[in-house]
C-alpha cells in the first residue's frame, strides 16, 4: 500500500507516465492485485494519457473489487466516461 501511495505522489510531481510505471510493477504483486485501489489509480492514470480503453477495464476491475456499493458506483461511472471519450476529474 506504501508503494501504491508512492505511486500517486510520483505521479503527481512527475507525469503520469512516471506513476504508471510503478502501478504495473505493482500489478503482479499477490498483496495488491486484487485491491480494488490499485484497479481505480491504474484506471485514472491510464485515463490521464488518453488511454482510455485500458482506463475503462481498469476502472472496471476496480468496481468489481470493491465491496463498497458507492465507490462501484463511482469506478462504474468513470469506466462509462472513458467509453463515452469523456474525461472526468
């Protein structure tokens, strides 16, 4: 979880290209695969750089992770966005 942080601050001070390559080596990791915040901030840098089909699967692994009824409402709404080519905050 200390890495997925380190990944968003990253992110924030160097592009979203400098995150992204954190998320994915995290992607494999046991611990946090099938963390439903790995999926949302995998989605929402992939969105960031206009890859919005990959954003779209990530943000919709992410509302099947969660077992928060509104954060799978939230993951939901933004996996529609990018499939509508919105892009959302």
């Amino acid at each position: 979880v200390v890495e997925l942080n380190r990944a968003v601050a990253v992110s924030r001070a160097q592009g979203a290209e400098a995150g992204l390559a954190i998320i994915e080596a995290l992607a494999d990791s046991p611990q946090l695969r099938d963390y439903a915040p790995l999926s949302a901030v995998h989605g929402d840098l992939l969105q960031q750089l206009g890859r919005l089909d990959e954003a779209c699967e990530a943000f919709t692994r992410a509302a099947s992770l969660t077992g928060n009824a509104r954060e799978r409402g939230v993951m939901q709404s933004r996996a529609d966005a990018c499939r509508g080519g919105e892009r959302s905050a």
